[in-house]
C-alpha cells in the first residue's frame, strides 16, 4: 500500500521582518524541575504568594481531567498541592485582588462549564459558574485602571469577554462581548503597561496584538511580529523602572526573549532532557526560596517526560541584560475605581460611552439604561430568557441558547482508555446488526482504537499512536483483494495509520499500513474521499495551522 503526495496548501504569507536576524544573546538554562507521572499538558499559570506560590496546570485527561496545583520551592518532582478533576481541561488563569480576594478561572471541555476558585483554598464560587460552549484554546486576565477584571477566553472563531464583577457576597462573570478573530489563538499575555493583548496562533509564526480598552467595540488585531519558528506560548516580564516590558515566546525547545514590541533580546535554550518540546508558557516574577529571580513555567513533552516543567530565571535575566524585579506582584496595580466606565447611568450593565454617546451594553442586556436582559435569538422560541444570556429551555430542548433537541441515548459504550474523539461506524456487509462501532483514544493511556458492537460492547483494543478520528474506506482493490479500511492520522509519531477490516468485523494491521508526511507537519484531523468518476481514494490530513495535505491511496501486490 502506498500514498502518493499531490498537495500542500500553504499557510496565507505575509511580507515581514526577520528580528531573529539580528545580534541576539544566547543563553542556555536546565530545566529544574518537573511533575512526576504522565499528564496530557498544554498550559501554565502561575499563581503568587509569598508563602507558598503555585505552579497551576492544566490536565486533559479524561479520568483526571481538571487541574493540579503544585508547589513552586519544593524539589523535582514537584509536591502536589491540590488536584481539581472537572473534566477534561485545557486553560486556566488567575485573576488577584478581587475586594480583597484571589481566584483562579477555568473551564472544563465536557461540560463547557466556566469555574471560579477562591484561592489558596481552591474553594469554588459555584454561583459564578457560567456556560459558554465551544473548544477553547487560552485564557488571560486583564486588570484596568480603573481595577475592574476582565477574563478573556479564546477559541476557534471568536474571543469572548467577561467582566469579573463583585456582588454582595462573592462575584459573578458577566458577559460583555464577543469578538471575531481571524485564526484560532492558543496562547495570550497581557502587556499591563501598554493595554495590550498579545496572541499566538497555533501552529504559526506569527505574533498578534489588539488593545485592550473598556468598550463594546471589537478591537482591531493586528501582527505584530514574526518569530523564527512556530510559537508554542507566550508570556510577559513586567520591568522595574524602565516601563519597557519583555514578551517571552515559546518555540518548541526554546523560549525567545523580545523588547516590547518586538525587538529580539536574546533565546533561552532548554536543556536536561532529550527532544523536548514546551507549551503554555508562564513567568513568576516574585522572589522565593528556590527561585530567587523567578521562574518559568510551561507544558512539557520529552523523551519519557510528559508533563510541567520549571526553569531558572536566576541566570538567565543576567545573560540577557535583564533587570530582575521581583518585586512585582500583580495585586499591586494602580488606578482608581472613580475613573470606571461601567456607571450607575448604564445600571451597571454597560459602558457610559465617552462624548455621550449613551450606554454601550454588554451582552445579554438592552433598553436606553441597559436595565432589560436579553438572550441570543430569543431562546430560539424554545425557552424563557430568565437572565443575561440565560436562557431555561422547555423540554425536549437544550444546548446554545436552546437550539438543539435533546435525544437520549439508546446505548452506551463500554469504559475504554482515556481521551477519545471521533468515532464511525462500518457497515457490515453481510447484515446491519454485524456492523461495528470504531473508535479512538488519542490519549498516551490507551492509546489505540476501540471495536464496538452496535449496543456498545467492547470487542477488541488495537494499539495505534494516538489517533486522533477515524474514517472507514470500502472496496479498496488492495493487490488482488479488495478490502475495507480504517483510517486516522495518528498524532503519537505524525503517521498516516491504516488498518483492515476484516469480515468477522474485526481490526488488523495490513502491510504499508502505517505512512509518514513530511518532516515537521504535527496531524490533526482527517478524512476521506473516493471520486465518483476515477474510482481513486484519496486521504486528507491538515494541522492546526489549517494547512493541508491530500494523498492518493494506491497499492501493489504486498501492501
């Protein structure tokens, strides 16, 4: 069996300049220290506290999904603080100061559930949970000068605000807007002094920027520069007194050290561990008894590593002309409530719009004053809109704003291996109730696909690298038979993976089954078409960075 390569579409270009070109530090730092097990990680946080500051982490497993804290002074492997199982989870942030109190927000996959934990108790807020549906890939909080909270969550197509507004006895998320972006973001930071959000794409070069101002206006995002590789994470180093602030970028093995707004400073090679790979970057700034200058923190995949890990910035500011301040806690900003645009006028619902221009509204409410709630698309004529954007479906109806009805199972699987994504189905040629179920288990544990009967029993486990979903191709002439297959792009090694089925409605390998694409291209999702015409099978594969590659299946008379 064989893949002919017929295309590549690349990536959209852009003429920019090259800063990495010019004279830069090169420094390089040993991880310190790492998690101990395997977790499937993808972003950091770091939570500060004189006593005791915290390494927060994500986990995206889906029998411990949720997040785990970890002490930042302790030795490698890192003590666990706490451990949060809300489902599988891919962000989290940090929001200080709050009337005197820290929180730490995240969201859950499963159930798209936002959460606020009171910390360090890690005491949730359950009337703070709001729903927001959707894959989202970052998360970042931004203070203004006039101390009010924003947590801005990132997905695939739009950006959504919230403000984090106190009530009476704790606070609440109130939903002020969402914003259309270009490209789905998988890292933030906020510059505090510049009231700038900058964003990675995944999979990109190249590295944006947007205002950050107390509006309904959706901002403009612009790029603001473009790294040597493909940025991984992104995290900012609040200067002392030069009010110059530092962007710190993420490159896979690497962490390249910019002068807002881009001017190249140095590159932090990381060391320690064999092919490693960093994600989800993250500084902490504050002095502590193991890290005196700080630390960075980051998502980490290496040869037997697959977890967090922390660097030593004790060295590397030095080397690359840093003026260390550790005297930076994010609960210190300035500013005044008395200069606050959210205003009695607009009930508290909005912005008093500047030359007045009257109320600019969040979402979820309307009227002159902003003083009436409302919900996207009424409730879809399927529900009553009893809050912002809240909306109490009849029954028989659910999801988004109540557009979707609900069906209820007839069936369910059996528990098999962590995180699994889409499956399909084959149909038996010899009868409808011989037909299989397949799935995947993309996850390290269990990594495979799954064979199901049509009521969800278990049949069979075949080992596979981490497919990610799967397509069934029939009839295909393979030699001088012709056969069904499975197909998935297998993100464990960046493999095309291949696998017959047989009559009995069971899984094996087959000869060539198993193909690479080109050096460096991460797969992501996958499909198949047959052409009605030629009779040709072809295969599709893209990364996130939305470049795609087809193939054309073929074989010989061995595989």
């Amino acid at each position: 069996m064989g893949l002919r390569y017929l295309a590549c579409a690349a990536a959209i270009s852009a003429v920019a300049m090259h800063p990495w070109l010019a004279t830069a530090a090169d420094v390089e730092a040993n991880i310190t220290a790492l998690t101990g097990g395997e977790l499937e990680a993808d972003w950091t946080n770091m939570f500060y506290s004189k006593e005791k500051p915290l390494l927060l982490g994500n986990d995206g497993g889906a029998a411990t999904g949720g997040f785990h804290a970890w002490d930042l002074n302790s030795d490698s492997p890192l003590s666990e603080v706490k451990s949060m199982i809300t489902g599988r989870t891919k962000i989290i942030t940090t929001v200080y100061n709050v009337t005197g109190k820290d929180y730490a927000v995240t969201i859950a996959m499963p159930d798209s559930i936002i959460r606020v934990y009171e910390m360090p108790g890690f005491k949730e807020i359950e009337s703070a949970q709001v729903t927001m549906l959707g894959d989202w890939a970052a998360m970042c909080s931004w203070r203004t000068n006039s101390l009010n909270d924003y947590v801005f969550l990132f997905g695939k197509s739009v950006v959504v605000q919230y403000v984090v507004r106190p009530t009476k006895d704790s606070i609440e998320l109130v939903e002020v807007q969402s914003i259309p972006v270009p490209t789905e973001f998988s890292g933030c930071a906020v510059v505090q002094s510049q009231a700038k959000m900058v964003v990675n794409a995944d999979d990109d070069k190249d590295v944006y920027v947007f205002n950050l101002k107390e509006s309904t206006i959706a901002p403009e995002i612009t790029k603001l520069g473009e790294a040597a590789e493909d940025v991984t994470g992104i995290a900012t180093y609040v200067s002392n007194s030069t009010g110059t602030d530092y962007l710190f970028v993420a490159q896979e093995s690497s962490i390249a050290v910019y002068k807002y707004p881009f001017d190249l400073v140095g590159n932090i090679k990381l060391n320690g561990l064999e092919d490693i790979e960093v994600q989800g970057l993250s500084i902490y700034q504050g002095s502590s008894s193991k890290y005196p200058s700080g630390a960075l923190g980051f998502a980490v995949e290496a040869d037997n590593v697959a977890g967090f890990g922390v660097v030593s910035l004790d060295s590397a500011l030095d080397d690359l002309g840093i003026e260390a301040n550790t005297a930076y806690d994010p609960r210190n900003a300035t500013g005044s409530r008395d200069r606050s645009p959210i205003c009695d006028a607009c009930s508290s619902n909005g912005y008093c719009q500047e030359n007045a221009l009257g109320c600019g509204c969040f979402a979820g409410f309307t009227g002159d004053k902003c003083e009436r709630v409302q919900c996207t698309k009424d409730c879809s004529g399927h529900g009553e809109c009893i809050g912002p954007q809240q909306c109490k479906c009849e029954n028989g109806w659910g999801g988004l704003f109540c557009s979707a009805v609900l069906v209820e199972a007839s069936y369910e699987t059996d528990q098999n291996g962590g995180d699994g994504d889409d499956p399909a189905i084959w149909i038996s040629p010899e009868s409808a109730d011989k037909s299989r179920i397949i799935t995947t288990t993309k996850s390290t544990e269990g990594a495979g696909l799954g064979v199901f009967d049509l009521k969800g029993k278990l049949l069979q486990t075949l080992p596979a690298a981490e497919p990610n979903n799967v397509d069934m191709i029939y009839g295909f002439q393979a030699g001088n038979r012709t056969v069904d297959l499975a197909f998935a792009a297998c993100r464990g090694d960046d493999t095309l993976c291949l696998f017959e089925m047989t009559s009995n409605g069971t899984l094996k390998d087959i000869p060539g089954g198993i193909q690479p694409v080109p050096e460096d291209y991460k797969v992501y999702g996958s499909c198949v078409y047959k052409s009605p015409t030629s009779g040709k099978q072809y295969l599709f594969v893209n990364e996130k960075s939305a470049r795609y590659l087809q193939y054309e299946l073929t074989s010989n008379s061995n595989a």
